[in-house]
C-alpha cells in the first residue's frame, strides 16, 4: 500500500462519525446562505493580490514526506501573516493523524482572515462536503487518484453548484483527461509522484501545455502543487501556464513569512 492507500484507509474509518443526511444542491446553498455566504476562490485566484501569480498559502505543520515542518506552529499567526504578506487565498490542512492538523483550524481561521480557504483533506464521501462547509471551506479539494469517475463528477458537481470552487488535483494525464471530461475548472497539478514522492517540476510544463491546447483551457485555472521552493521555480510553472501556486513547506521551514513570499512573488 502506498501513503496515499493508508490514508484513504483511515479516513474511511474518520467518516464513519459523520452524520447521514441528503446532499443535493439545494441542502448545501442553504448551508453556505445560513453561515453568511461564501468567498470566491476561484475568482480571487484570477487576480493576483502580489506579483504575476496568485499564491495559495498553505497552513501546514507536518507531512508524511516531510516530518515537522513548522516547530512553533500557531496556525493562526501563520494564517495572518500570509494575509498580510499578500497571499491570495489560504489552504488549510485539516487532516489529524497525518498531517497534524485539525479540522477546527479551518473556522479559526476564517474568524480571523478575509481570504477565501480551501479546506486541504482527503475527500472520499459527499457527506464531507457539509461537513467542509460547516468548517468554514470555501474550496474543497478533490484528488483525482482516489475517486472513482461517477463519484468524482457528483462531488464536482455538488461543490460548484452549491457555489464552492472545487479544486481537482491531478498527477498525469490519464488523470488530467478525467478532469477535463468532467468539467474541471480549477485544476491543481501536483508535481509530486506519489507513489515514489519524487518531485519534478516539469509534470507542470507537461500538463499545462494540454490544458491550454485544450478548446475550454483559456477558463481553467492552473495551480501548479509541489516542489515549489525558489523564484525560479514558480518563474518555471508560470512560464508553463500556472496561474497560480500552492506552497507550504517552503514558506514555513526556512526564514521568515514575509522573506520567504518576497522571494517567492517578487519578480
């Protein structure tokens, strides 16, 4: 079993917890209407608040791959200083057993920034869906690998027309092929392989350049996942077409926030 198979392992027992209720469209717009509506994720990313690329800021305080990453973790301080350092929207990373994170996090932080958030787990069952919208999510994640078609389609579905974004990970083209049939319009491109972890920036290179050969590609936004650690690495990604990038480990290991967004953005 790969990390990524015991960790669909394990949610499958988290969701057992969950309540059963019937999703549809209708139930999940008035859930998002009764906490106060929603804010754009999919529009925010359009317009870069810093720089040529729109940065998701990752609250982050371990990794399977990576160990700790973030010794002095206070995801609240961390949240706000990508706010203010000009960061374009915010994922959380609400998986407890893997990554240390913590559902809770999420509405934390909506209460204390105004940035759209994409809710970062592993998402199996629509019965997270409300579950994500109660935490505060404004984009949920949907990760091409570990869902069968029809259900990946229903979730896309379910998540966009209740006026979410959903943000479809994908890390080769089989899987890409899959997003762009279903109508994906925010895909995520993560660079990592995961089954060896390796990182290559140029599964970016290779997958925007067929998303933007693509008849409906000048609408989807690319964020390219992943090894994104220096300049040169997010100038690579937006040469290849991302619109945008999703960083963690590398804003949270080495130096400070602001140091480490400046490096990242200012170019």
């Amino acid at each position: 079993m790969t990390i990524l198979d015991t960790i669909v392992e394990q949610k499958k027992k988290e969701i057992e917890n969950l309540p059963s209720e019937e999703i549809t469209v209708d139930f999940l717009r008035a859930m998002i209407q009764s906490r106060g509506g929603t804010r754009n994720f999919y529009r925010a990313l359009k317009n870069p608040r810093r720089g040529k690329v729109s940065l998701i800021a990752e609250v982050k305080k371990a990794s399977p791959s990576a160990g700790i990453i973030c010794e002095n973790f206070d995801h609240l301080r961390i949240a706000g200083e990508y706010e203010k350092n000009g960061a374009t929207c915010i994922s959380v990373l609400t998986d407890e057993k893997f990554f240390q994170g913590a559902p809770n996090y999420l509405t934390e932080i909506r209460q204390k920034v105004a940035l759209p958030l994409l809710r970062k787990d592993f998402t199996i069952d629509e019965r997270q869906i409300p579950e994500s919208i109660r935490l505060g999510a404004d984009a949920i994640l949907l990760i091409v690998s570990i869902l069968e078609r029809d259900k990946l389609k229903r979730f896309l579905d379910l998540i966009t027309g209740a006026g979410l974004s959903a943000l479809v990970e994908v890390h080769n083209e089989e899987e890409l092929k899959i997003s762009l049939d279903i109508g994906a319009k925010l895909i995520g491109i993560n660079n990592r392989n995961l089954k060896t972890f390796k990182v290559d920036l140029a599964t970016t290179e290779r997958l925007a350049k067929i998303v933007r050969n693509n008849p409906a590609g000048k609408d989807i936004i690319i964020v390219a996942e992943s090894g994104i650690s220096t300049k040169f690495d997010v100038q690579q990604v937006y040469n290849a077409g991302a619109n945008a990038i999703l960083v963690g480990e590398s804003l949270l290991r080495k130096g400070s926030i602001p140091e480490r967004i400046s490096e990242l953005l200012d170019w």
